[in-house]
C-alpha cells in the first residue's frame, strides 16, 4: 500500500512562514497527482493546492500569491511553501495522491497541524 507522510506544521506567527512536506513510499511516484487540503476546527475539508503529473499547479484563491505546491520525484516528495501566513490558515493539513498508472488509487496522509497565532 501506499504511504504519506505529512511534516513541518507547527505554531508560527501571523506573517510567518512554514513549509511543509508530504513524503510518498510504497509505489513509484510516476504518473501521480499529488495535493493538499485542509480542515480547519468546525469547517469542512477544502482544497488548497495541487500539482499533477507532468507539472502543472493549481492553487485555491484563498492562497494565491502566498502559497506554492511543488514536488521531488527523485525523493517522492511533495511540498507546500506557506508564506505570509494569516490565522484563517490554522487548520489540519492533508496530503492526497492519486495513484493513475498501473493499479489506479487514491491516498490520504493523516495530517499535520499548522497553527498562527495573532
């Protein structure tokens, strides 16, 4: 099965920064859709970025201009640079690959929490 592994939450101020990492194992990393969510306390789950196989982002309107998803194949890692933080931020974010080469499949890491404070 396939395994993700979210890193670098944390508490940071408003303004601040965070990066962090979402770590794959388990399959090989071609061909794989790869985004992040997040949930925020007492909201639903909504989309914050993507990055699909050959490249190409998308970003939610609500982090444009502050945040950039990128990836490492070579290490099977996805990233999410987080700039200029704002308390509406705080929430639990997740990692999700989708899995469309070989055998097809969609994965979910548990989370890691992101914190700013006023």
């Amino acid at each position: 099965q396939v395994q993700l592994v979210e890193s670098g939450g944390g508490l940071v101020q408003a303004g601040g920064s965070l990066r962090l990492s979402c770590a794959a194992s388990g399959r090989t990393f071609s061909n794989v859709n790869m985004a992040w969510f997040r949930q925020a306390p007492g909201k639903e789950r909504e989309f914050v970025a993507a990055i699909y196989w050959h490249g190409s982002t998308v970003h939610a309107d609500s982090v444009k201009g502050r945040f950039t998803i990128s990836r490492d194949n070579a290490k099977n890692t996805v990233y999410l640079q987080m700039n200029s933080l704002k308390p509406e931020d705080t929430a639990v974010y997740l990692c999700n690959g989708e899995w469309r080469s070989g055998l097809p499949g969609d994965y979910w890491g548990k989370g890691t929490l992101v914190t700013v404070s006023s």
